[in-house]
C-alpha cells in the first residue's frame, strides 16, 4: 500500500473496487473512472518518444491533456501551444528555452505540433477555449518576417472548427484577474476533477485543490466577459493578418 500510495507501484484493475470499497468510495461512476485510469496506467503514450527531451512536468501535461475533454485558456505572453504553428513554436522556443540545443529546440518544436492531434481526435475532439492578449498579435520575428502572418492565419484557420473558441483581449480592456498571469484550466469527462496549470521561465506546477480551482474557474469568466466577443476578435485577427500581408 504504501507503494501505491507513493506512487512506486500500481494498482491492478481487479484491485480498484476493493481499495475503493475500504476508503468508503461506492459512486459507481468514480469506481468506473479509476478503474480505466488503473487500465491504463501502463500504456506509453507517444510522448514518451521524447522522454530525454520532455521533462516529467510537460510529459505529465501531454497525459493530462490527451485524456482532457476541454482547456480553458487565457494566453498573455505567447499564442497557446496547441495553435501555434511549426515556425512560430520553434522561434518562441528557442527564445524561451535558453537552455536547450538547437537539436533539442527542434525535438520540442515537433512536440508542440504533435499535440494539437486532440483538436481533430476521431473518439472526440478537444474543446479548446482560448483568450490571447492583443499585444501577442502584435509580436515580431526578425530572422523570418512571415512567421506571425502565419500564425494568424492558423488562428483564423483553427477558428472555424466547431469546438474551438477564440477571444481576444484588446490592449484598452478594463482590468480583470488575468492581469497577474496566464493559465490553463484543464476538464475531464465524468467524475475526474479539474486541474489547472501555471508555466513560468524554469518549469511548470498544477493547481489541484477544489477550491483553488474554482477560484481559476471563475477568474476564466471574468476573463471573457473582458475579452473581445468572438466576432470582433476575429475580425481583429483578419484584419492584422491582412496588413501582414501588404
């Protein structure tokens, strides 16, 4: 037991109902959820092709958000990673991960590109909800100029899927909890708790507690009531990628 509890060991799925039955859990539906994660819980994802690239934090979140029914996400400094296209993930990561090799930036931009597969996933698709700062619409590459009118190309482009919200927040926007930093609200179908993720220059942490993830939860509505409605912020989108391309 204390194995599992400390994560060194794993429950076999014949085992689930009974430890559920001892810690008091009977919601059947809780019971069915923990024993899919049990069946799963050895299965490699592709991530794991990348496992001397991916730290265990972003492996973590690739699991996380392949078994997601939804991301809520408010986006201040950078377009949001499963938006981005190939050129605009490699030049922000190669910016951002001082760290790394070129070789390794690379790896990383292929990652970035290999999760936006939950946007068009034939068991159902991720729905995405993104709000981006106007001032990350306005960013420019030096080294390759066309990059940004791509990416807001793909925004316009990613925008007509069904299951995908974009909002922009205008540079004059009223105040609202998105000014102390960006987010990411992460859901699950059926009983499985919510998560939030905060990222910052050396790594990133999860948000897990009930509570605190309501607090995220309500900050994301405020955070669209002082957004752009879906119609003007596209219409902001086409117009900057028309000046892109005079």
């Amino acid at each position: 037991m204390s194995r599992i509890e400390t994560a060194n060991g794993h429950v076999r799925p014949t085992e689930v109902a009974e430890l559920l039955r001892v810690y008091g859990v009977d919601d059947q539906e809780v019971v069915a959820a923990l024993e899919g994660l049990a069946k799963d819980a050895r299965k490699q994802g592709w991530w794991q092709t990348y496992s001397g690239i991916v730290s265990p934090t972003y492996a973590d979140y690739i699991s996380l958000e392949s078994d997601a029914a939804s991301v809520r996400e408010f986006a201040p400094l950078l377009i949001p990673g499963l938006l981005q296209t190939a050129a605009y993930a490699r030049e922000t990561i190669a910016a951002n991960a001082i760290t790394r090799t070129p070789e390794e930036v690379a790896a990383l931009a292929e990652v970035r590109q290999a999760r936006q597969a939950v946007l068009t996933r034939p068991s159902g698709p991720l729905k995405l909800w993104a709000i981006i700062h106007e001032a990350v619409l306005h960013q420019r590459f030096a080294t390759r100029p066309t990059t940004m009118r791509e990416q807001l190309r793909r925004l316009l482009d990613v925008s007509e899927m069904p299951h995908v919200t974009l909002q922009v927040m205008p540079l004059d926007g009223t105040p609202h909890p998105g000014s102390v930093g960006g987010f990411s609200l992460v859901g699950f179908p059926g009983p499985m708790p919510d998560v939030v993720l905060l990222e910052n220059l050396i790594g990133s942490s999860y948000v897990e507690g009930v509570g605190e993830v309501g607090t995220f939860a309500d900050a994301f509505e405020r955070i669209v009531a002082a957004a752009l409605p879906t119609d003007d912020s596209l219409k902001l989108i086409s117009q900057m990628e028309e000046r892109h391309r005079k």
